[in-house]
C-alpha cells in the first residue's frame, strides 16, 4: 500500500447534502475535519446528492459519488464493483436503516468487501439500532442482520450510551463516539431577530416556543401540540415556531406523520399560532433559536446524545425542555429541563414552569 492510498478514506453514505438528513449533515462535516487533517475522503451516496458540489465547503474537501440509484442488491453490486476499481485504504459505513430505505442490502457490505477487498479496513458507525425491513414477523432476524455487518468489520462505532448497551448485550466491543453539531452558530443582533420575527408573522411581546427538526412519530410532535393547546386554553399567549425542513429524504413515515400534525393544529384551532421556517441555513437557524424563549424537543423514546436536532439546540444556547433519557447522561445534567416521554400533561407543566420563571432560562 502506498502513501497516498493509504490516507484515503470512502464513506457510504445512504444520503448526503443537498438531501435533507442529519445523517448526511454528519458525513459532511467529518469528511471535512478529516480533509483538514490530509486525508483524501470520498463519498459514495445515492444520486440524489448529485447537486452536492455546489456546496463551496463540499467542492473544496471531499470527492462525492452520487453513484447509487437505489440502496437495494443491485445497488450493493454497482458500489462493490466500484470500490474493487478504486482499491480504497479504509471503507467507513454510516449505518443508518432509514437512509437505505430499510433495506437489508447495505448490512452485507462488509462481508462482501472481506473477500473481494481484504486489504480494506471496514469501519461502521451506527447512528441508530432501528432494524431493517426482512418480511412479516422475522422477529429476532431483524436484530441479527442489524449487527451483521458488525461481526464483519475492523471497527465498530456507536454515538451514545444506550446503543453501546445494546452493541455489549449482542457480544459487540465497539467504540463510542459521540457526534457534535452539524450546523454553524452565527453572531445574531436585536435588529437580525425583529426582521425574522416579521418575516415568519409572528406578533410582538408573544412567548415563542421553538421546536427543530423533522417530524417523525418518535420527535413526538403531537405531544407538543398538545401541550401548546392546553396553554393556549389557559390564557397563555404562546406561539410555536416549526423550524427546519419537516420532511427529511430517508423516512417515508415523514409524510404521514405530517398529515397527523396538520389535523391536529386544525384540531386545536392553532393554524395562526403555528410557523413553519423551511429549511433555514445556519445563520438562519441561529436567529430562529435566538428569537424563540424556549425549544422543546419531547423525544418519545427520550433524549439521546444520538439526535443532531438537541447538539444544534445546545450549540446556540437554547433553553431546552426534552423528554427524560433510558440511561442516564451526565452530560446534559445541568443543560436540558426532563419531563416524561409521551406525557402532554407533564410537558405542559413544564412548559408552564419555564414560561413563568424567565430567570431560568437564562441560567
């Protein structure tokens, strides 16, 4: 192995910028830390990502292949054969079941590149232990071919605790890693956060609830709709602002789940109090955060060091209600206020504290 094939690195990434996920996000900015440091990195992703080279940072660090057309066995043949002509130092997975489309495929990888390419060191980090798609009532099949690629591998990596839990109980040793923030916080002014608060219609001197991120039944949403409801019945002025693309590229439950949203605003007669952003770039984002009095991010399956939405809330100094964690994370003992998963009763409650004790969320 030379020098120079020695210091390069292929990511498999099931979407990448343009493409909406934070999966992607990820990808992007470790293959730029990882470029800054002299490796040559290279993504291959779905071709989606082909408008990914408009991305001035993207053009500048790393090479991507928006290669795959779908993340199936024929696309697994298509990037074995690619990366048997490329002879690649290092092949890093960034497992994540949504991002291909909860196809088993993607879990045969390094397998596969164990015998055609064993020189190749194979990394996977898992981003989540969702299982994949087999076929009705596979059962314990599907925990099985989630940590296949796993026992295939030359390193295994997890991003928090839980998952490393899990990783253990299966016979796995792997290293955990966790992620930071995909966005940028930018310097924000008093005149930056009265433009954008006319801009998305949102009235002066209102309490302004902050949520970002997708929506998906487990960022539970309808919790938190819920919770606005009640206050508004109580007298509280409140709005709610949606920020962010609401529907990622990996997910095909997204849309339904918008649908579940939209009637429940409907519902509840909130359509005025509720502002949806778009996608918003990072400075975008920062003024978002910084005009909001609160984020509220109620998990249903509870805060995990895993979800880039909390990372980027923490980043831009949020005051942050979510929802309590399955193990404990001492890091965010003194960062984040806890209510019960799945509760609109307690968020409410918490909510209301927050409201009415503004000194708190500047501490």
């Amino acid at each position: 192995m030379n020098a120079e094939r020695g210091k390069d690195i292929y990511f498999i990434a099931g979407e990448f910028p343009p493409m909406r996920g934070g999966m992607g996000d990820y990808t992007r900015e470790l293959g730029i830390a990882l470029a800054q440091q002299g490796w040559h990195v290279h993504v291959i992703t779905h071709v989606q990502a082909g408008e990914a080279s408009k991305d001035t940072r993207v053009a500048t660090y790393l090479t991507v292949h928006p290669i795959i057309k779908r993340w199936n066995w024929t696309g697994i043949r298509a990037l074995v054969r690619f990366l048997r002509h490329k002879q690649p130092a290092f092949v890093h997975i960034q497992y994540q079941t949504a991002a291909y489309h909860m196809h088993p495929a993607i879990n045969t990888l390094p397998w596969l590149l164990q015998r055609v390419l064993p020189q190749t060191k194979v990394l996977i980090t898992y981003h989540d232990l969702l299982v994949p798609y087999l076929f009705p009532k596979a059962g314990s099949l599907r925990q099985w071919i989630t940590f296949f690629p796993a026992r295939h591998a030359d390193l295994v990596i997890v991003t928090n605790t839980e998952d490393e839990i899990t990783a253990h109980k299966a016979g796995l040793r792997p290293v955990r890693i966790p992620i930071g923030a995909n966005v940028h916080p930018q310097s924000v002014t008093s005149e930056d956060v009265r433009r954008t608060r006319e801009r998305w219609h949102i009235p002066p001197q209102r309490t302004v609830i902050g949520y970002f991120g997708f929506l998906n039944h487990s960022k539970g949403v309808t919790d938190l709709l819920s919770a606005v409801g009640r206050l508004v019945e109580e007298g509280e002025n409140v709005h709610l602002l949606m920020m962010g693309e609401p529907l990622g590229a990996s997910d095909p439950t997204n849309k339904a789940y918008m649908e579940e949203v939209t009637a429940l605003i409907e519902a509840q007669h909130l359509e005025d109090r509720v502002h949806w952003t778009g996608f918003l770039d990072d400075k975008q984002l920062s003024v978002g955060f910084a005009l909001t009095d609160m984020v509220v991010l109620p998990y249903r399956d509870g805060v995990s060091l895993r979800r880039g939405t909390l990372h980027a809330a923490l980043a831009n100094g949020a005051a942050i209600i979510t929802t309590y964690p399955r193990v404990p994370i001492p890091e965010l003992q003194e960062a984040v206020w806890l209510s019960p998963p799945a509760d609109p009763h307690a968020l409410t409650y918490a909510i209301r504290h927050l409201l009415r004790t503004p000194h708190l969320r500047k501490s």
